[in-house]
C-alpha cells in the first residue's frame, strides 16, 4: 500500500524519510494533491537507467522502421563477432 503524507510532515523530515525504502517511495500532498515523490535514490538511478534504456529501445525501433532491418549476419559483421 502505497504511503501517502501531507507534504507539512516534511517539519519532521525524520519521520518521513524513515518510511523510505527500496521499492517504496513516499508520496508528498499538497492541499490534498499529489505534488511529489521521495524514493531511494538507488530507486531513482534504477528508475533513471530504465528511461534511458526505453528511450535508446525507441530510437532503435524507429530507425529499424525507417532505414529497414538488418540480418543476424549484417550484425555479426558489423560487430565482428562472426564466425571466426
């Protein structure tokens, strides 16, 4: 269940912070809305990493569908590990 606090609980930052663990981030309310997120920040470079690897996924799918796709082979030679 996610933890949701007022974002005036960050007076006692210790208290909120302590909530904070790997796979549960903190969710911050301002005026009864949602307005921030605190997570581990290994939570964060991971979450990070992710984007990253989504973003470059999309480039590659998109540049497959516009300038065609390349064969096991053409890869292979390209990256020199073929048969050797």
């Amino acid at each position: 269940m996610p933890i949701i606090k007022p974002i005036s609980d960050l007076r006692n930052y210790n208290e909120v912070l302590k909530d904070v663990a790997l796979g549960d981030p903190v969710f911050l309310t301002k005026n009864g809305r949602g307005k921030f997120v605190i997570v581990d920040i290994n939570e964060y470079e991971r979450l990070k990493a992710s984007l990253k690897l989504m973003s470059l996924l999309a480039q590659g799918e998109q540049s497959g569908k516009e300038k065609g796709w390349m064969t096991i082979e053409e890869v292979e030679a390209e990256l020199g590990t073929g048969d050797v």
